[in-house]
C-alpha cells in the first residue's frame, strides 16, 4: 500500500480527507470502534494476525475497497443472513472446502453474537490486536474443532459455543489485564 498524494485527496468542509478515510465512509466517523464497528474490527484483527503489519493492512484494504465498490457489508452479524448462507451452502454439503467455509461461518456468526463489546470499549484497538494475537484466537478454535472433529455434518452448536466461550474468557482476560497495566 503506497502513501496517496495530496492530489490524491478530496477536500471537504475545509478538511482534507485520505482517499482511506474516503472509502470508509461513516465508519471513519469518531465512535467507539467496540460498540460500533465491532464486526469489522473482529476481521481486520484476525487478518493481522495471520498476516505481518503491512500484508494485512493491504489485504484488509483490498476487503475494504470491495466492499465499497460493491456497496455490501460482507459480515454475518444478521441472523438472516446467516441463515441463507447456511441454507444455501447445503446445496454443496459434498464439497470440503464449503464445509469448511460453513463451519467457520457458524464460528464467526457465533463469536460475533457472544462477544461481550462493553469488554473492550476502553481499549485501544492495536491492544485487542495483540490479545487477539497472545492468545491465538483463529488457531485455538480451529484446534479444538479438530480435537474434537467438528465438521459442519458433524457438530453440534453446543460444542461450539463452549469452545468460542473458551477462548473469548482468554481474551477477556487479556484485555483486563492490558487495562490494568495501562492504568
């Protein structure tokens, strides 16, 4: 990702505005980014900690500049939603790589419905960044589904959802602790 010009800028209300800023829209407004903008956060978090600082950052823009482009929000945080990428991702039931991409969609439906967001309303965002990394959320999870062999023919919400708890107690943990230390 390249530093933009200024040409590269769109001057509004006396105010330069980044063409990153731009393509955010509303979410680049002043809010809490835990109460607000959770879901996306929760995504940029996970590809920076697959992804070294300025890898992630490309992808995460790349994401961002699509979905602008395509006017969609590509976050399962709406139960109907989910429901129809479940109902229509049986279709392909045989296929392992959608079985594969259910499963993590039911993951990441879940973990958005269960996380606490007044848990990390104090926090700075690179903090979470680092809990999330600390505790290897993404490969907690998916080691413990393998452990137990969950796959989307063969799981149970139950064993999800005690898995997801699991690991969101630890980032709780984590974020108290990094506000302690901040204090």
């Amino acid at each position: 990702m390249s530093k933009s010009k200024l040409s590269d800028h769109i001057f509004k209300k006396g105010k330069f505005i980044t063409p990153w800023n731009h393509a955010l829209g509303n979410l680049s407004k002043k809010q809490s980014w835990s109460l607000n903008r959770f879901p996306e956060y929760l995504w940029i978090a996970l590809i920076l900690n697959k992804y070294d600082r300025k890898k992630g950052l490309e992808k995460s823009h790349f994401i961002l500049l699509k979905c602008t482009q395509y006017n969609m929000i590509p976050y399962l945080r709406y139960d109907v939603v989910f429901r129809y990428l479940m109902s229509l991702g049986t279709n392909f039931i045989n296929n392992e790589k959608m079985q594969k991409v259910l499963l993590k969609s039911t993951c990441a439906h879940l973990l958005y419905k269960m996380f606490d967001k007044t848990m990390v309303e104090n926090i700075d965002f690179m903090k979470f960044v680092s809990c999330v990394k600390q505790v290897g959320l993404t490969e907690q999870i998916n080691s413990k589904i393998n452990q137990k062999v969950l796959d989307i023919k063969n799981y149970s919400v139950k064993e999800i959802i005690e898995i997801l708890k699991s690991e969101l107690n630890e980032i709780y943990k984590c974020v108290s602790e990094s506000n302690v230390i901040a204090k």
